[in-house]
C-alpha cells in the first residue's frame, strides 16, 4: 500500500472511531447522569472544545515539537491515536466512578449534581478529544516532511475522515451495538485506534508520494493544488467564513433533529438517517472539491456562497407536511445544502492554511468553536422563543448574508438568478412557517429547550403531544397506573412516585388516596399543560401533599434521599424510542429498588403487546425483583407489570374495593360508567401468567449496555426475511 492510500485509510477508521466515540459517549453519559439537554450539551459542547483546542495547540507545537525532539510527526500522531484508544476503555469506567462518587450520601439538589455532574464528565471525555483535535495537523506536519509543496493536504484527510464518519454512523447504529452492545462496540473503536497508531509508525520508512501525470503533464503532488483564494480574501475573512459555516450547520442540525420528529419518529434510527445525510452529503462535497482541485477548475467562494443561501431554505419548504415527501423531503432536502458544506469548508482550511499545520491548526479551530456554540444558541434561545421554523429561517440568514457579500464578484447570469430564486424560497419559507394547516384545531403550544408541547382536542379526546409526537390521552389505564399497585400495598402507604407526568393524571389518581406524592418529569413545558387536561389542576398542584419535579426520572432516584411505598412508570411512547431503554433496563430497576421502602412495589407500564419487546422487559424484571405479577389493562392494549421484594398478594374485589379511600373511588369512577365492584372485578380479572410473558427467549433482556428494545433492525430484517422465505413459520 503506497503512503497516499495507507494515509487515506488511517483518516478513513479515524474518522469512524471518532463518530462512534461521540454516539455512544453521549449514551453512556445519559445513563449516569441523565436523560436532559444539559448532559447532551456539556458532551457535546465538551467533545467539540476538545476538537477545537487540540487542533489549534498541535498546529502550534508540532513543528518546535519535532524539531527539538529530532523525530517525525508521525509518531506524535501515533502516540495521539493510542492515547484515543485507551480512551475507549478509560471513559466508560470514569463516568462509573464519576457516577458512584457523585452522592456518597444524602440528598443533593438539581443544580448542585448538574454542576457535578458536568465536572465529571468534563474530566472523562476533554483529554481523548484534545487528541483527536490534535491528529488533523499532526499528520499535516507529516505530510509537510514527506512534501514540501503539498498544500492541500487538509482537504485529503477531512474527505477521508468524513467518509469515514459516515460508516460510524451507519455501521454503530444499524449494527454494531445491536449485535454488541455498547462497550464491546467501544473496545471494537478502541481496537481500531491502535491499529491506527501502528500503522503510523511504519509510515515513517515509506516512500514519499510520487507525482502523477494528468493528461501528460505532472501533477507536483497529490497534496498539491490552488483552493481558489482571491488575492484580496484575508485570513480574517477565511476565519470569519469558518466560523459561520460551523455555527449555522451544527445549530441546523439540532433544529433538524426536532422538526422532523413528526416525520421520523423518534427511533435511535431516525437521528442516524439525519446524521448520515449530513455526512454523506459533506463527504459528496468534499470529494468534488478534492477532483476540482486535481483538474484546477475549483469553484469560487462566491457560486459557493449563492449556492448556500439557496439551498438553506431547502429543509423547510420541502419538508411542509403538506407536500407528504417524508423521509424522501428529508433527504432530498438536507443534501444540496451539507454538500456544499462539505465542498466549503476543507477549501477554506486549504485557503487558510496552505498546508501549513499551524494555520490549519488555527482554521480547524475557529470553525469548531462555531459548531460548539452554535448547538448551544439553537437549543436554548432559538428553538425555545421561535420554535422549529422561524429558527430554520434564522439559520438561513448568515448564508444570505455572504452570499450578499460575495454578490458583486458574480456576473449577471449567475447572480440575477441566484437572487430570485434565494428571494422566492425566503418568501416560501414565510408563507410555510404562517400559514402551516393547523393539524391540531385550537391547539396550545408551549416551547422551551427540551421540546415543542402542544395541547390539542376536546373533551375525553384531548391529547398530548411532544414535538410532534402523539404521548398519551385521557384514559382509566393512567388512573390504574396509581390505584392497581396502591391496591395491592399490604400495609399503610404513606408516599409515592411517578415518573414521566404526562397529562398529569395519575398523579392526580395518587394524590387522591391522601399520600405524599412527587411527579417527575423532563420537559417543563409538559408541566405547564396540566391544566389543559383537568380542570382542578390548580388545586391539585396546590395540594400540599404532591410536588412536581422537572427532571430526568433516573437522575432523580439518584440524587434524592426520599423512599417511596409505589413507584409507578409510563414512558413515553413509541417502545422504541430513542433513550426509554433507560425506564426498562436491569440497572435501572437495581436503583430504583434502594428508594423503594419495605414492602414498596412498583408499576412498570408497557403499552405493547405480548411480543419480544415485553418479554425483555419481563426479564429485566425477573432479574431484578423476585415477585412479579402481570395485568393486561382495561381495554386490553398494554401490561401493567407489578414487582416488588416483598410477595405479591392480590387483593379479592371486596378487598380491592375496601382499601380506596372514598376520593380514590370517586376518581377511578370518574370517566367510567361502571359501579366500583364491577370495575374492580375486571380489573382483577386480567391478570396473565408471567411465564406467558417471558416466553423461551432467556437472552432478551434490557440493560444499558443491550438496550433491545431501541435497537432492533437486524432481528426484525431477518424475522421478516423468514416470513417471506417460509410463510408457515409463524413463531418469531
């Protein structure tokens, strides 16, 4: 393998290990420290500032580096990428220990264990992300050794780091981490990255890169090549550009991320389609830059420009529900628009820094400081004031404006029709975000930074939805979630808990029995809603008993000190959606159980059916409590599973009846037509045998490294696969 190819292949795993670490590092951290924005924000704000740093201080320091030391750079970037490997391993172990020294004891408050919490992961993660920031101009350097006139060498390894990158994405959510788990999928990354730093190491004996002819004339190298820079285009321009252009593509990104929720739903694999169309698409980019460069026929900065400004608008008006492109409009939208991206960036680096690894160093940087504040800025002032389409709009200014800047250097036929038609899509876009067909009539909508809350219908067909997402409606299986397990409670029950609010009623069914009570749940805007759903809202919210808490429910057991005679659970819906694998694992039923007190049971709900999913939830519990017990609700849709340390005893319907309290009865009462002994009957009525459940599949279970019932394409790929090949072979 000659260098050029042997250096493509190193960025090219590279890339992949470095996207791989970033997914599943954010993982890891929502279940130690919780499912909430500002995890996602420190790790992501954290992994980025690493980027950023690294690139700049090796850019700095190689050069005196190498020369004091009298070696080649690379074994510098050998060194960096063994260090990245053992980050690998190193990380998930810190954040354990991060996790268990957080509350040695007591109870700590919401923003003291954030605060905490961001220090420990701060810690973890900053030192491997300092190297992998740092390899971009260590390998520069080397190639500067090997090349003196190369001049484009940044471009060469972000084309293949991105392509890389695009195989992190699809191969660790599509595969490896179903087939893996999180932590064998680490030590794959981990793996790679030693073989990185190996391979470096024996690039210092390799020939250096030949020249190659082009149509009978040579080529100086293939590191060499002029990036279009105008004579008066300044580096603070070129910084300037960079920082844009990192600012408004990871803020899109997370605006992305929550207004195609309605079309995508909000499976580990939507966010991974989106990840990936951003990444191929900036791969497409940069490979057309990298071939106009071979031919010297690159495009300017200013078609570029027009090109953007254009093509920012894409996302919203081809994605208007009224269009129905779905998945198709969210591709076909996002492409053009990271393609240019992609063909922008390594040219400008290439401008910037003319192969010099202390100016690409510096470059790289600058646009990495633009993506860290620019997710910080969408999440928390956009999307929260403006919600998702006047915040698309908002990202598609800064692209107006170069484009403004650049449009003199055009000629006429270029500029009059890039003007029209970037003023046409501006004026869609407006028309879009205005004049939207209400999809829920008299709907209320509440934003903040976790998510859009809309409140919509009438009557006992009002619902509840969460960026788009249909969350729960007004029905006696919520108030079953509070009576059942209430019910079941041998001695006095003095308090409980129930995690994710919802439309608030089964917390109002607990407080009903007269018992301390504390809700918990993650979108504030959720909260607020409440009384959209019950007209007494005020008053219960006002009951001295209760408190409802805005938090992650498992960051909450962490830090409280509190035990509760129930705890009661109902996810959000779909099964599959991305993190509620965190409301369904081993570990997490392990913590719950040391704030349960003596006799304490819990209601885990699961709205499937009896199928695979409900069978790893089963076992999770079986490995987790030894008495367990299963009622289909109601309406028949959906299990109330009950778990306790302590026998399980079901009550006869005269001793079900009995224990409620009179404000209980007239609750459970309350959207029912039934009288109270009936209901109690049919209650009862509906319990299913555990072994129906579990079913003979002792390795379907839920943990946090094995999260089943989020990743699942493989097995279900394959169970449709054999339905096809053999209709008659009905079992799954």
């Amino acid at each position: 393998m000659n260098l050029r190819k042997k250096l493509f292949a190193l960025f090219f795993l590279s890339g992949f290990c470095g996207l791989l670490y970033q997914v599943v590092w954010v993982r890891l951290a929502f279940s130690h420290f919780g499912v909430i924005t500002p995890v996602l924000s420190v790790i992501v704000s954290v992994f980025m500032l690493g980027l950023s740093v690294g690139s700049w201080a090796a850019g700095r320091w190689i050069a005196p580096l190498t020369a004091r030391l009298k070696i080649s750079a690379a074994y510098v970037y050998a060194l960096s990428e063994f260090l990245i490997g053992i980050g690998a391993f190193a990380v998930p172990w810190l954040f354990m220990r991060g996790d268990a020294l957080l509350l040695p004891g007591g109870e700590m408050n919401s923003v003291s264990y954030l605060f905490n919490s961001a220090l420990i992961m701060t810690a973890a993660v900053l030192p491997w992300c300092l190297f992998m920031g740092a390899t971009f101009p260590l390998m520069m350097a080397f190639i500067k050794e090997r090349d003196a006139s190369a001049s484009s060498s940044f471009s060469f390894l972000y084309l293949a780091n991105v392509i890389g990158a695009v195989a992190g994405t699809v191969l660790t959510a599509d595969v490896l981490v179903e087939l893996l788990g999180f932590r064998r999928t680490l030590a794959i990354a981990g793996g790679t990255n030693f073989v990185i730093a190996a391979m470096a190491v024996t690039m210092v004996s390799a020939p250096s890169p030949q020249p190659s002819p082009e149509k009978g004339k040579g080529v100086p190298s293939p590191f060499s090549g002029e990036g279009g820079r105008r004579p008066d285009e300044g580096s603070s321009w070129i910084a300037l550009i960079l920082f844009i252009t990192g600012f408004t593509s990871m803020s899109a990104e997370v605006i992305w991320t929550r207004a195609f929720t309605p079309i995508l739903n909000t499976t580990i694999y939507a966010f991974a389609l989106v990840l990936a169309v951003y990444l191929t698409a900036t791969a497409f980019g940069s490979f057309l830059y990298r071939r106009a460069l071979q031919r010297n026929s690159v495009v300017s900065n200013a078609v570029l420009a027009a090109g953007l400004a254009i093509s920012s608008f894409l996302p919203l008006t081809l994605n208007d529900p009224r269009m129905d492109l779905r998945t198709f409009g969210v591709e076909v939208s996002l492409f053009p628009l990271c393609a240019i991206l992609g063909y922008l960036t390594p040219k400008l680096i290439d401008q910037y820094s003319q192969g010099n690894p202390n100016n690409a160093g510096r470059a790289y940087a600058i646009n990495v400081v633009g993506c860290v504040i620019g997710p910080l800025i969408a999440s928390y002032v956009l999307l929260p004031q403006w919600g998702v389409k006047v915040s698309l709009i908002l990202m598609a200014v800064p692209f107006v404006l170069l484009f403004a800047a650049y449009a003199r250097e055009l000629k006429g036929a270029i500029r009059i029709p890039a003007t029209a038609a970037t003023a046409a899509l501006l004026v869609c876009s407006i028309w879009v975000s205005i004049s939207h067909e209400e999809k829920y009539p008299g709907g209320i909508v509440r934003r903040d930074h976790t998510a859009t809350v809309i409140s919509a219908g009438q009557g006992m067909d009002r619902h509840l939805y969460v960026n788009g997402q249909g969350i729960t409606v007004l029905s006696t299986i919520t108030k079953d979630m509070a009576h059942i397990p209430l019910s079941f409670h041998s001695g006095p029950s003095h308090s409980a808990l129930t995690i994710c609010f919802g439309m608030g009623t089964t917390y109002r069914s607990l407080l009903s029995w007269g018992i301390k009570t504390t809700a918990v749940e993650l979108v504030p805007s959720v909260k607020k809603a409440f009384g959209y759903y019950h007209e007494d809202a005020e008053k219960v919210l006002q009951n001295p008993l209760g408190q409802v808490v805005v938090d992650d429910g498992r960051r909450y057991l962490k830090r409280t000190s509190d035990f509760f005679d129930v705890v009661t659970i109902d996810p959000p819906p779909p099964v599959e959606a991305a993190g509620s694998s965190l409301l369904y694992s081993t570990e997490f039923y392990s913590l719950l159980k040391t704030r349960l007190a003596p006799g304490g049971i819990l209601q885990q709900w699961f709205p499937g059916g009896e199928g695979p999913e409900a069978q790893a939830i089963a076992r999770s519990l079986v490995q987790s409590f030894p008495y367990i017990r299963v009622y289909r609700s109601l309406t028949g849709e959906g299990l109330h599973f009950l778990a306790s340390m302590q026998p399980l005893v079901a009550p006869s319907v005269d001793e079900f009846v009995a224990r409620l309290p009179q404000e209980a009865k007239k609750d459970l009462l309350e959207w029912e037509h039934d009288d109270i002994r009936t209901l109690a009957q049919n209650i009862l009525s509906k319990e299913v045998p555990l072994e129906e459940v579990l079913g003979n599949h002792p390795s379907r279970m839920i943990t946090d490294d094995r999260p089943y019932n989020e990743y699942y394409l493989l097995r279900r790929s394959w169970a449709r696969a054999r339905r096809t090949l053999h209709p008659s072979d009905i079992q799954r």
